[in-house]
C-alpha cells in the first residue's frame, strides 16, 4: 500500500509506534478510524460514537453506546474550587493556554486518575476527561464574555449542551440551532484523530513516562496551539479577513506565500503527508456551503477562499509541492457562521481530538510502550579543553 513506510527495529523507543487506529494514505487522500472511511462516519456516525470507535476499537452497539452516554453524564460535574482557577486568569487570556492549564488543573481534585495501570481504573479517568473537558472549553469562552461559569445540562445530548455552556445567557432558554448541532457533530468527528500529528506523538511521549492521562492531554493541548498545526484554523480567518480588508487580492497573498524572503506561508495550505487533497477538507468545504445557506449567512471570506484555493491550485509553486487545502482551510468558515469567535477555533479542534489522544495514549499504555526518546545526529564541537576565564 502506497504510504506505508517501515521503520528501522529500534524505532520502538524513539517516539515512532505501531498503531491500530488511524490510517492514512497520503497519495490517495485516504483517511480512515478503525478502518471505517472518514466519509461513512461523517456522514453516519455521531460523534459519540465515533469517540467510542477511536477509544475501544469497536463501533457500540445499543447498549454499550446508552452506558457510555450515561457515565459521561454522570461525571460531568466540574468541581467548583476550578471556577477559582479559570477565574484567576485575565477575561483577554487566550483560550487555549487557560485550556491547557486547567486540563492540568483538573489532577488536583481528581487524584485516583492520575496513574492508572488497570484497564478498569483507564476507563473511570477516561470518562472522567471526556466528561469535563468540554466543560473547561466552554468555560474558556464565557471567562472571555464575563459570563457566569454553568456546568452541563444533564438533559441535552453531548453538542447541545456543550453549545448552551459556550452561548447561553443567565436567565436566557437557550436551544442550539439543529444546523448547528448537526454541522458541530461532522466537524467533531472530522478533527477526532489522525494518526502521529504533532499534539498526539507529544500525548504518546508525555504519557509513555508515565505522567497520567490529564497530564498528557495538558500538554497535547498545548502543542495543538501552534500555528503551524491546529492554531492554523484561527490563522485561516485572520488571513482571510487581511485578503478582504486588503481589497480581495488573492494574487498578492499567493506571492507573498511563494516568497523565500517572507515567512508568510498561506494557511491552511500543506500537509506533512497529504500530498493530494486532505479528505476532511473536501467534506468541511462542501458543508461550509449547507450550513451557511442553512443559516442564511452570506459571508464575503468564503468566496475569497473558494478564489485563494482556485489561485493556489492553478500556481505551480503550489502544484509542484503539492500544496492543497488542509483541515483547517474551510472550518474557520463554519465555526464563524456558528457564532464561535475565532480564538475560540484551536479549542473546538481540540474538544474534537481529544478522542484521538485518549485512544492514542490508551494504546500506547496498554501496550506496555517504554519512554519514548527521541535520538539525534550530534553535529556539535568535538572534545576540547576547558578555558581559564582570562584565556577566552
Ligand atoms: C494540521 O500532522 C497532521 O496530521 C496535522 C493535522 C491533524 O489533523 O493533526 O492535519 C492538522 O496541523 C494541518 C496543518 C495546519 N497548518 C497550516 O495550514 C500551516 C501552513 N502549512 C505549512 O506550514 C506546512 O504546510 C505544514 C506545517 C502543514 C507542513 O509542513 P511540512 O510538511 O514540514 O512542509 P515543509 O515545511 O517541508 O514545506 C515543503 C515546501 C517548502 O518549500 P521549499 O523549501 O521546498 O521551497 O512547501 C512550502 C515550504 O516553504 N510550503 C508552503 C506551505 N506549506 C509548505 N509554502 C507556502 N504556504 C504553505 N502553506
């Protein structure tokens, strides 16, 4: 199979791993959980279940899918001494940092998750996570809007009630748009794993010392932020919106990307290993055009970035590297039309990977992996002798 690479027999303990879970075929665009096509679980699946899938190995079945909902439920509950955590950082502070940091946060009041060898004991802390950590993203946004910080309405499946803790006003009977719902179940489940990517070998390598699952994702949170990885969503937007104010020239943008002497690099483009078309970007590009003629959004940066990407595949720049949309080209788009600010874009990716990094650190723990460590080639100076202060 075309995309396969083998790894040299000491690759065990460098960080590099077998894995079972997601697959990826670069030159044909392929992407697949468990060996279900991202196509069919976008299109069949709701997010629930396909954290289920990523985590376990299996799709549920009625009744697995019915407890798992439940005991996610039932340990939504944040404790409240975190509220004095996020209430300590400023209302500006980036989503994202206070994520990490309260993702780390949440080890202090719950201390039996920390380092857990039995599969029992994985299961409660996994639970534990998935559970609150939608809470602490939707947290991140209303410490931003100086709203006051409500746990999750036990009533309201996963979305809705993530939804209502990001949006709903004191006082307000809030009902997220089924649009909405529908279109933040594909995104979810579209961001929900892709193999060794940056944030999940640092999940594999932070936890294979063994530091706990919340430590782990902490960190996995963190890496997530940069903007050459999932911070690239909310680069996108800024982008977009500098073409737009610029008067809509994408020519002098694709120049600027082109340019060695500029570091400006057009995001959303380029892939490590999709060297054709990222197969979430095509199925987020089509669905930017349902959900905002659902909501009736006409948004101005969604034909500048239909007109960027007819510019970048016609360049050759762009064509001989192999340069095509990515993940985050087209999700900005959607999440605005939702009303989501764009700093709070890398945390909807988040909420929507951390099945993947959960399923990635499960395996890697499961399996019994020692410490990941990296190896180098040593280019530095070769032996030499100490110099007296005076002498340098
Ligand atoms: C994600 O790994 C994953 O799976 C990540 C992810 C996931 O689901 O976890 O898919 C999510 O992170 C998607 C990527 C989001 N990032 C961006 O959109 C940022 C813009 N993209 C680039 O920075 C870049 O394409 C990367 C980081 C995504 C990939 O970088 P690579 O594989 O290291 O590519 P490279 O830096 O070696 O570039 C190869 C060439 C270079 O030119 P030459 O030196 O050969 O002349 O392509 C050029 C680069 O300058 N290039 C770009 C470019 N991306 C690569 N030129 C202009 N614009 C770009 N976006």
């Amino acid at each position: 199979q075309s995309g396969v690479i083998t790894l040299d027999p000491g690759y065990k303990n460098t960080g590099s791993c077998e894995s079972a879970i997601t697959f990826l075929d670069g030159e044909k665009g392929v992407l697949r959980y468990r060996g279900y096509s991202i196509e069919e679980l976008a299109e069949k699946a709701d997010f629930l279940e396909v954290v289920f899938l990523l985590i376990f190995g299996e799709l549920p079945n009625k009744e697995q899918l019915d407890k798992f909902k439940a005991d996610i439920i039932e340990q939504s509950e944040v404790n409240d001494d975190m509220k004095t955590v996020i209430n300590g950082f400023p209302s500006s502070a980036h989503p994202m940092g206070m994520l990490s940091s309260l993702t780390s946060a949440l080890i202090a009041f719950n201390p039996k998750s920390v380092n857990v060898d039995s599969e029992e004991d994985m299961y409660k802390a996994i639970v534990k996570l998935l559970a609150k950590f939608p809470t602490l993203a939707a947290w991140t946004l209303r410490r931003r809007n100086d709203l006051p910080l409500e746990n999750r309405d036990k009533d309201l499946g996963f979305i809705e009630s993530l939804l209502k803790m990001m949006f709903a006003k004191p006082g307000e009977d809030y009902v997220a748009d089924k649009t909405v719902v529908d279109a933040l179940d594909k995104l979810l489940i579209l961001h929900a794993d892709h193999e060794q990517n940056c944030s999940t070998s640092t999940v594999r390598i932070v936890g294979s010392s063994h530091a706990g699952l919340f430590a782990s994702i902490s960190a996995g949170v963190s890496a997530l932020w940069g903007p050459l990885h999932g911070g690239a969503n909310q680069a996108v937007i800024e982008m977009l919106e500098e073409i737009k104010n610029d008067g809509g020239d994408t020519s002098k943008f694709i120049a600027k990307a082109k340019d060695k002497e500029d570091p400006f690099r057009l995001m959303g483009f380029g892939h490590r290993v999709y060297k054709n078309f990222d197969p979430r970007a095509k199925i987020i590009k089509k669905a930017a055009d349902e959900v905002l003629a659902a909501l009736g959004v006409d948004d101005p940066i969604l034909e500048i970035a239909k007109g960027l990407e007819k510019a970048a595949l016609e360049d050759e720049y762009f064509v001989e590297r192999k340069l095509y949309p990515n993940v985050d080209f087209y999700s900005g788009i959607i999440y605005r039309a939702m009303g989501i600010p764009t700093e709070m874009f890398t945390v909807m990716f988040a909420v929507g990977r951390l099945p993947g990094w959960i399923a990635q650190w499960r395996e890697m723990r499961l399996g019994k992996e020692p410490i990941g460590r990296p190896r180098q080639v040593y280019i530095g100076e070769t032996l030499r002798s100490f110099k007296e202060l005076d002498n340098r």
